[in-house]
C-alpha cells in the first residue's frame, strides 16, 4: 500500500527563521494596509515560467496574512502574447520593435 504525502502550506511565520521577527513583522504591517482589498494576479499561464512559479507560492503567503487574493491565467490570440512578451522584454531593457499591422474588418 502507497503512503500519501501531504504537502504542507507555509505560512510567513514559517519564514522567520530565514528572515528574522522584524522582517516578518514589517511584512504584517505592509499586508495591513491591504485587508478588505481584493489582489488579483494576473498572467499567462498557471504552470510553466517564473511568473507561474513566484504565484504559486506568493498567493498562498498573501493569504497567510490576511490579504484576499487570486491568481487568474489570460487567453488570447497567438499575436496577442508576442506583444506582451515584446513588452515584458522591453520593461526589461530589451529594445522593442513593433511593427505597424493594418486592422482587418471582420469577416473579410
């Protein structure tokens, strides 16, 4: 018979001792400022990535303090990732370059 693992679901205080009382405390004080607001985190995908990877943990820690949150993934159009993929880069430093595209009526 297979034992099941359970994963358990850390909270900030689990973090203290890598971080210190006072970092988790001024943690608090800055998700204080956040009750009754509702955080939504949006992006492309829930698997596969950096940014997929910091939600899956970062949600869950929001939580542990209070803050009400979510994690929603966007759909679109192949064209309409590799504008925001051209933005990601260029926030990053990277130079961008879009190029003009004449909008089609629809159904023509």
């Amino acid at each position: 018979m297979r034992m099941q693992r359970h994963h358990r679901i850390y909270q900030i205080d689990d973090y203290e001792r890598f971080v210190g009382a006072e970092t988790v405390e001024r943690i608090r004080n800055k998700a204080e400022q956040l009750r009754g607001l509702h955080v939504a985190h949006v992006n492309s995908t829930y698997y596969g990535g950096g940014v997929a990877e910091l939600l899956s943990s970062l949600t869950l820690l929001m939580a542990s303090t209070g803050i009400q949150t979510e994690w929603r993934a966007i759909h679109g159009p192949p064209d309409f990732f590799s504008i925001t993929k051209k933005m990601h880069n260029a926030l990053q430093g990277d130079a961008i370059h879009l190029r003009k595209r004449r909008a089609e009526p629809p159904g023509s």
